[in-house]
C-alpha cells in the first residue's frame, strides 16, 4: 500500500492535462477515488500533483 509520505508521483513537468469529468480519458475506480488511463498507466490526482497507480499492460 502506497502512503501519502511514499507516493510514487508522476512527472508534472510531463503532464499538463488536468483530468477530471469530460476530459476525455478512460475512468477505473480504485479505491476511494478514480485513476486515469494515460499513455498506459493509470494515476490519480493527490494534493497537487498525480500519483502512479500501475501500466494498464
């Protein structure tokens, strides 16, 4: 299990997409929240920035 201290998170320098309802990207609930599907992983946003969550593979 990921904690917030140890969160493995995603470049922002390489995402300037800001996710959400209609943004176009396959939804997957996980958990209490929902990842994105993007480039084949999956991440969420958390307190500023997106955590991976796993490739889609």
């Amino acid at each position: 299990m990921t904690t917030a201290a140890a969160c493995n998170q995603h470049q922002s320098a390489d995402h300037q997409h800001t996710h959400g309802e209609g943004c176009g990207h396959e939804t997957v609930q996980h958990g209490d929240h929902v990842d994105y599907v993007h480039d084949g992983h999956r991440h969420a946003g958390h307190e500023g920035h997106y955590d991976e969550h796993g490739d889609t593979d």
